[in-house]
C-alpha cells in the first residue's frame, strides 16, 4: 500500500474514531425512515405509552375515594310518610257500638349533619293528622305537628378532630401516594426512553464501525490477490485475509441484529402505531462529552428531598400514625352527651258536647280547626320541652383485648423501617450513579487515548507492509484491534449519557430538567 492510500485510510479510520461527530448510518434508498430526537421519543413514550395510561387512572381513583370521604360531611335530607288504617273490635259501648277504627298519617322532614368533633346535629320537622270513630274525643281529626332539635357528642372515644375526619385523612394520604407512584414511574419511563435511544445510537454506530472494519480487510484481500497474481506475495496470505473478511462479515451480521434488537426496545417504549412499525428508526441526537459537576453530598440532598419512594414512605407513616391513634382511641370507654329540645303543636276539629260533658253531654256541635294552628304553637314555642343526657359504655372486648392497637403499633414499626431502609437504598443507589458518571467519563478518556493510539500503531504497521517489512497478519491483527478500540470507546461513551440520566433519576429531577410537569400528565383526557 503506497502513502497515499495509507493516508486516506488513515483519515477514513480517524473520522471513524471519534464516535461524538459520528452520524448514523445512511441507510439504503428504499428504506423508509423515521428520524428521531431524544425529546421527541420521550414525548411520543408520555403520550402513547399503555403502561401510564393505565398508571394514570390511579391517582384519579384516588382522588375519587377523598370526594367520596369527604361526603361524611355534606348535610343528609330525609323525608317520610307513612299511613295507617286499623280496625278492632269494640269492647266497650263506652269506644264504638261495633269497631274501633284509626286512620293515622305521618309526615316528617329530617336534616342531619356530622360535626368535626365527631358529633351530630339533627333538626326534624314532624306532622300526623289522626280520624277516629272512637268515642268521648275532644279533636277529631286530630293535627300533630312537633320541632326537634337534636345534639350529640362523643366526649371519649371517636372524639376528636382526627377522628371524625380519619376516612378523609386517609384517603388524601392514598391519594398523595398514588401522586408520587405515579411520578416515580414517569421518572422511571423517561429513563427508559433515554436508555433504548441511546443504546440504539450505540447499535447504529458500532455497526458502522463492523462495516468499516470489513471494508479495509477486504480492500487488503484485493491487494494481497493482486499480488498473488503477479508472484510477489504468497497464496496463504490471501487465505488469512479471507479467513479474516469472514469473521468480520460475520460481525456485521451480529451488529445488524443488534441493531434490530434495539429499534424493536425504543419501538415498544415509545409505542410507535401499526403503520410505522416497518421504519427504521434514525436518532438524530449524538451523546455528548463534556465533564458534569458531581457533589455527592449534594446528590445525596436532592435525592432525599425530591425522591418519589421516600415520600410515599412518609405519607405512609403518617397514616400509620393515624390507625395507631384511633386504634387507641377505639380502647376508652363511650360516654357520650345527647341533648334535645322540641315544640309540640296540636290543632283540629274540636267537638263541642252538652255541658260540656264528652261522657254524658251529647255533640252540639263542632269548631273547625286545620294543620296551621298546629304549626302556629309549634314555631312559636308554645311548648317548650328539653332533655340532657350522658350515657357510658364500656366494651368488653377493649378491657380483654388490645390486639387492635398492637396490631397498628407493629404496622407503624414496620413502616419506619421500611422508611430506614430504603433511605439506605437511596443511598447506595445515589453513590453508584456519582461513582459511574466518574468512572465513565475517565473510560471515554482512557479508551480515546487506547484508540488513538491503536489508530498510529495500524498506520505504523501498513507503512511497514508497504515496505515489506511485516505481513499482512498483524496489519488484520492491528485493524481488528483498532475496531475493538472504537467499540469500546463508543461504548464508555453511551455509558456516558446514560450514567448522567440515571443519575437525575435517581435525585428524582429528571422530569425537571426536561420541564415535564406531573400536573400535566394526570390531568390529560
């Protein structure tokens, strides 16, 4: 091989070898393509991926159950009616000369509301008219009507704020957990989506580096038969190159398949529709290099502030807290106050007898009456009647028993652990992801100066076959190593980037620094 053609195999091999200018492989003409970016995979994975379609409708059930619990406290309205016809036999001519009949109707209104502190106020408002055929009646018809107030308060247990309001704290608590499952899966598909791209960059450039591979052992195949041709180079030395232009063909099948592979992982995160599953997808971003500032105590922070885990661990200690507190609530004694005060009222026709007398006088006459002389004495007080009460129970199952309590003391222990632990977890997790940003970017550096230097050794070595110097084993020798060398460093690189994602997954601000709002995603028809 003359200089001339070292050289452009030289700046063939170098463009080759610095995978950050590098572009992807332009494919056949009559393939359809679909480029790509980073930020546009990572839409089309939060708009059409399955997978957080159906993570999303959990906080909306969630948020449902606070409706739901929070209706405790909306005021019930209640209306009755009720008739009742009765007939019996007459005992006594005093009653009825045959049967003793009763035509009664009952109305009521009723209004009922939950206190905070776990009381209840009612106020109803009742009306009966009753018909008799019973003798010695001073009003028939008959109209009742009555106002009652009604109060009653748990002094001991299910008193309190935190009692009464136990279902709604709960479910609020689910709620904000379902909120945070939620964006630790959001985090968790994001880097997903980052990790299928770039591997797939990964894939379409370390194919491009097989292929370049096999174009120099098969240009080095041409020329070693050529020069078999014309006497000045032995038959075997086309037979190594041969053996060599094999192997690497079958690199670049490998190198197809992965590529495959990897488009088919990005194709499923990003949940491309039916029509577009034939593309081939083209990432158009390149990984970069450039040095990031890593403080560990400072990931360490960020991460125990803004880790979607550890909250749900909290909120759920808090609820925990709660069923402890209620299940020893549960174990005091019920001593509760009721208190009520009414208005009756009571109208109808009065029956006027002679004398005065209902037993011996007989019916002169009657004064019409109605309901709203009723409901006059009713609203106006006439009447005025109260009761104030105090009743104490004591369950027996709370003086012999408090395996409730116990039962959410052990749940609560169990949950402050659980909490412990994976602050553990978060921080191993958190170390590593610092220790591989670090580490990888001094393997890019190492594996750059490892290809740079495989890059002079093979230019070395073709300028020493061209003078016949060497043999055409070590020139494949060094080409293979120089491809292994290019791998590698494409390699590091890829493990770059994605070090850097994972490590603001695991602070929980991957999701900021792309400015994807939570909010946005659950509220999204």
């Amino acid at each position: 091989m003359n200089r001339k053609m070292t050289g452009i195999v030289g700046l063939i091999l170098l463009g080759l070898a610095v995978p950050a200018a590098a572009g992807p492989e332009v494919p056949a003409p009559q393939e359809k393509t679909l480029s790509l970016s980073l930020e546009a995979c990572i839409i089309k994975a939060l708009s059409n991926n399955y997978d957080l379609a159906v993570q999303v409708m959990t906080p909306e059930t969630a948020d449902i159950a606070v409706s739901m619990a929070g209706e405790k406290f909306i005021p019930t309205l209640a209306f009755a009616y009720s008739r009742r016809d009765t007939a019996q036999a007459s005992y006594s001519f005093l009653e009825a000369s045959d049967q003793v009949t009763q035509l009664r109707d009952n109305t009521s209104v009723q209004i009922n509301q939950q206190l905070p502190f776990g009381g209840s106020l009612g106020l109803t408002l009742s009306g009966a008219k009753t018909d008799t055929n019973s003798r010695f009646q001073m009003i028939n018809p008959r109209f009742e009507t009555q106002l009652n107030f009604s109060f009653s308060q748990p002094l001991l247990r299910d008193f309190g704020l935190d009692m009464s309001r136990r279902e709604i704290l709960i479910a609020q608590n689910n709620l904000r957990i379902a909120e945070e499952d939620f964006a630790q899966f959001v985090q968790g598909l994001v880097y997903r989506v980052e990790e299928a791209y770039w591997n797939l960059v990964y894939a379409i450039d370390y194919l491009d580096v097989r292929r370049q591979s096999l174009k120099l052992a098969e240009e080095l195949l041409d020329k070693n038969r050529r020069s078999v041709e014309i006497g000045t180079l032995a038959p075997i030395d086309v037979l190594n190159a041969q053996a060599d232009v094999a192997s690497r063909e079958a690199d670049v099948l490998d190198a197809q398949v992965l590529v495959k592979n990897y488009e088919d992982v990005l194709r499923a995160v990003i949940n491309l529709a039916a029509d577009a599953a034939g593309l081939r997808i083209l990432p158009s971003d390149r990984p970069i290099f450039e040095e990031a500032s890593v403080d560990l105590d400072e990931a360490l922070t960020t991460a125990l502030a803004n880790s979607p885990e550890l909250s749900s661990s909290r909120i759920d200690i808090r609820t925990k807290e709660l069923n402890l507190t209620y299940a020893r609530n549960q174990l005091l004694p019920g001593l509760d106050l009721t208190a009520q005060y009414w208005s009756p009222g009571v109208s109808g026709t009065q029956i006027l007898y002679e004398g005065g007398n209902p037993l011996f006088g007989g019916v002169i006459g009657t004064i019409p009456g109605d309901v709203t002389e009723a409901m006059k004495d009713t609203f106006n007080f006439r009447y005025r009647n109260w009761s104030v009460g105090l009743t104490l129970s004591l369950p027996l199952n709370a003086v012999f028993s408090r395996a409730a309590a116990a039962q959410a003391k052990v749940a609560l222990d169990q949950s402050q652990a659980l909490l412990k632990s994976r602050e553990q977890q978060l921080d191993i997790e958190v170390r590593s992801a610092v220790r591989a940003v670090q580490t990888n970017f001094m393997r890019v550096q190492a594996y750059k100066a490892a290809r740079e230097l495989a890059q002079k050794r093979l230019e070395a070595e073709e300028e020493k076959l061209r003078v016949g110097l060497t043999t055409n084993y070590f020139v494949l020798q060094y080409q293979r190593d120089l491809a292994d060398r290019q791998t590698l460093e494409l390699r590091a690189l890829i493990d770059y980037n994605l070090s850097l994602a994972k490590l603001a997954q695991v602070k929980g601000v991957n999701l900021k620094e792309k400015n994807i709002s939570i909010v946005d995603l659950m509220s999204r028809d």
